[in-house]
C-alpha cells in the first residue's frame, strides 16, 4: 500500500514536471530535467519496496535488520524522553538557524549533531559522513543545477555568497 502511494505521489509530480519541459539558456536538458530524474528515482524504489514487501516472509521473531523485535503493552504509552523531544527540534531549530545563517554555515554543524542524536556514536562516521554528504549536496546543487541554496541575512548572506564564489 505505501509503495503505491509513493508510486502514484512520483507518478503525479513527474505528469506535473512535462508544463516546464523546455530548454533553459544556460541548461539544454531544461528545468524538468532534475525533479524528473529523483521522482523517477522515486518510482524505482517504490516499486523495488512493492515488490519486497510482497514477497519477503519475514523471520518468526527476526526484525528487518535482525534485531529482536520488542513488543510494546498495549496498555501504556511509549515514553516521551528528552531525545525524543530533540530528534523533532533539532531540525526545527537548522531550519530557523539556515534562514539566519545561511545554509553552508549551519549544515556542516546539524548532520553531525543529528547523527550522534540518532546514534552514530563514531567519529570517523560522523565526519566522513557529514563531508561526504555535505560535498555531494554543494556539488549537485551549486555546481550542476545552480539552484541558489538559502544564504542568511546581513553578514552572513555576504560570507555565504563569497563561499558560494569558490565554487562556480
């Protein structure tokens, strides 16, 4: 059911991309170009999930990622801890944070602390994976599409332009 829902969502958006189908002056494939690709990209994995979740039998008492899956009673609710709490702020607290900041000053800071938020407790991980995906977002966005990502306000808009200079 979800990876029809998926499925049907990618399927939409990608009917939605063929109004701006045309080529752009500085982009010959056009601006549908790039959604197009990640809502195809999203009906491949829909389909890949359909197709594992129809004929996957899961194990007796295996999870997913082979842990031992743990029941909760049905009489008491699952408790609101402190983590809880700050897996759902911390990303309120970077979206606020980029729109003053700038998004090249404050994304290398939240993927760590995030990570460690969520577990990843070492720190080759959290750094090859924040460089690693922090590179790849710049790289995508600012060098191959030019999609302008958000800069801040006041001194920071400056400092994340001259940063957004070294690139292009």
């Amino acid at each position: 059911m979800e990876a029809a829902l998926w499925l049907i969502f990618a399927a939409i958006g990608v009917g939605m991309t063929f109004d701006f189908m045309g080529p752009l002056p500085n982009f010959k494939l056009g601006a549908a170009f790039w959604p197009q690709v990640i809502l195809v990209g999203i009906m491949v994995v829909a389909i890949i999930h359909g197709a594992v979740t129809y004929f996957y039998e899961p194990l007796d008492d295996i999870g997913e990622a082979g842990f031992q899956r743990q029941e909760l009673p049905n009489d008491e609710p699952p408790a609101v801890t402190a983590k809880l709490v700050a897996i759902f702020v911390v990303p309120l607290v970077y979206v606020l944070a980029m729109h003053k900041l700038g998004f090249f000053l404050v994304t290398p800071i939240f993927l760590p602390l995030y990570m460690y938020l969520m577990g990843v407790r070492k720190i080759r991980t959290l750094i090859s994976v924040t460089a690693g995906l922090y590179s790849a977002i710049i790289f995508l966005f600012v060098v191959l599409v030019f999609t302008p990502l958000p800069q801040g306000a006041g001194y920071f808009h400056s400092l994340n332009g001259q940063f957004i200079g070294l690139f292009q």
